[in-house]
C-alpha cells in the first residue's frame, strides 16, 4: 500500500531564509506526487504537482520540488521565506486507485 | 466557480445526536470525496464518489457513518448517533476528470464538529 512519511512535525525558520520540507513516499509504480498548504481554518490548497517530465517542478507562492525517484523523496523549497507562508504543509501521493495519501503534515512557523 | 461549499462550518451538538454535514462540489468535478482531519490521526479519507457512486468507503469508521451522493452537485455525511470521538474538522473535495487537472483535489473550508 501507498505511504507518505514526512519526517518533520514542526519547523521553524527565520523570515527571509531558505526552507526545505521533507517528503518520503512508498508506491510500486510512478508517482503523482503533490503538495498542498493548509492555513488555519481554512481547507488544503494546491501549491504544485508532479506527473512526469522534467523532476523539478514550480508552484505557486514561489515553491518549487525536486522529485528523485532514487531517494523516493519529493522535498518543497523555497529560497527565501515569507511570514504570510506560516501554515501546514502537507504532502500526497495519488494512485491508480483513486485516492490520495497525506502524510502527517508539517508546521511551519516563521520568525521575524 | 465558488469553489467546494461545505455546510455548516461549525456545528456543536450534544452525544448521541444526529450530525449531517453538507457539501456541494464544483460544477463538472466527478469526483467527490469526504476526509476527517484530527491531531491524533491526521488526514483520513473516509470515503469517496466518482459519478455519484460510492468506490471506497473502507475509510467510514463504523456504522454510525453514513454518505450519499443524491446528484452530481451534492453530498452529505451523517453520523448517528455522534459521539464525543468523532470531533473533528470534516473536509470535502472535488477532483475532475478531465486529464489535465486529473487527480488533483480541490478543498472546501471545512466542518468543524464538535460533540460534547
């Protein structure tokens, strides 16, 4: 069965650093693998998505994940972070299927 | 489009009453899906819909949860009767099926039930 680990509950970044957040997947076959962001009381928003090509792959708000099939990772970045980009962060895995796998979710908090 | 509208956004009710949470998806997403989201289990599907037909329902936690999909532009979740366990914040989401935004789900704001 399809899993997502994200290893980080909790980060915490100064504003204007850099930030990567972590994502392990297990699935037989190629991925779909997204990332959506969750602000407080609100539903999860698309920030990008991988299907094929080219393993880097740009969102909005300026994130942008590298897929690497050989680590079976798909790690978010950002160069230089926000305060407004406080929110969970979580990652997901689509199959065949028909469903979506989330992992756990990661909060990000920032400091000015 | 308004995107997916969930109803109510928050509901508190007493054990052992009926709960019924409302979505209507985006008009032409064929695909519908219900998730639970708490701090102890994180995101769950409970179920899911693809033309108004039930797929995957392995997800409901028990017979107490039930979903129908009466048309394309509605869904409700019941629970009955509630219990203190089953607060949580209830999302909705709909997906197309065209291949160009294929697999990629949109969210409603969610329900935020709380049962004392």
């Amino acid at each position: 069965a399809q899993s997502v680990t994200q290893p980080d509950i909790h980060i915490t970044v100064s504003e204007g650093a850099s930030l990567e957040l972590r994502c392990n997947y297990s699935y037989g076959a190629t991925p779909y693998l997204f990332w959506y962001v969750q602000s407080p009381g609100q539903g999860l928003q698309l920030l990008l998505k991988y299907f094929s090509g080219d393993t880097l792959v740009q969102g909005i708000k300026g994130f942008e994940a590298e897929f690497k099939r050989s680590q079976s990772s798909f790690n978010l970045r950002k160069p230089s972070v926000h305060w407004s980009d406080a929110a969970e962060y979580f990652c997901a895995v689509y199959t065949n299927a028909g469903k979506s796998t989330f992992g756990d979710g990661t909060t990000l908090t920032v400091k000015p | 489009d308004a995107g997916v509208i969930q109803s109510p956004r928050h509901e508190v009710t007493e054990m052992g009453q009926e709960v019924t949470l409302r979505c209507k998806p985006i008009s032409g997403h064929n695909s519908l899906f219900w998730y639970r989201q708490t701090m102890m289990r994180g995101l769950e599907l409970l179920i899911y819909f693809n033309n108004n037909v039930p797929i995957d329902d392995s997800g409901m936690p028990e017979d107490r949860f039930s979903a129908k999909m009466p048309n394309a532009s509605f869904s409700t979740l019941k629970i009955q009767p509630s219990e203190p366990r089953d607060s949580a914040v209830y999302f909705c989401a709909s997906r197309t099926g065209s291949v160009s935004g294929a697999n990629v789900l949109t969210f409603g704001a969610g329900s935020r039930l709380t049962v004392l």
